[in-house]
C-alpha cells in the first residue's frame, strides 16, 4: 500500500465520527498488518469454501473467518483463516 493511501485511511478515520467503533478498529488492524494478511475478496472466499453467501455470513458471525470490511461494499477475507476452515473444518464447541 502506496504511504499516502495509508495516511488518508487513517486522515479519514480520525475526522469521520460516522463510523462504528467496530469498523474503525478492523480498518485500523487491516492498516497495520496487511503485509501479514493474505486478503481474498468474497468471490474468491466463496470459491475456495465452495459454499454459498449465507453460508460464508454465518462463518464470519461465528467467528471463524475474519472478515475486513472497507465499505458496505468492500468486504476482504483472511485467507489463512479459510485455509484453516478447509484443512481442519468448524472447530468443535
């Protein structure tokens, strides 16, 4: 990610008080790991899970997939996380 990028995601997330609390710390978390973090865009999370939208929502509630989410459009997920799913399946509860 180019540094000027960086510096107006984090310009727009220090003056833009219309966004959740929630929202603004996985923006922040995607900032500052990005070189960690595999991302794949839902099409290619469907794909690789071979399973349908609804399917794929219930995997981020529970919390298996994490899900970064940049606008109501732009959602990223982490791919070692669906990698993880696909090798060891749900974890048990």
């Amino acid at each position: 990610m180019k540094p000027i990028t960086r510096f107006l995601i984090e310009l727009l997330l220090r003056w833009d008080k219309t966004i959740p609390a929630e929202m603004r710390i996985n923006i922040q978390d995607a900032l500052y790991n990005i070189k960690e973090r595999e991302m794949v865009r839902p099409l290619a999370a469907l794909r690789m899970l071979g399973c349908s939208r609804p399917t794929l929502k219930k995997y981020v509630q529970k919390g298996w997939i994490r899900e970064i989410r940049i606008s109501y459009a732009n959602r990223f997920y982490d791919k070692a996380d669906i990698d993880r799913l696909i090798q060891y399946g749900p974890p048990k509860q």
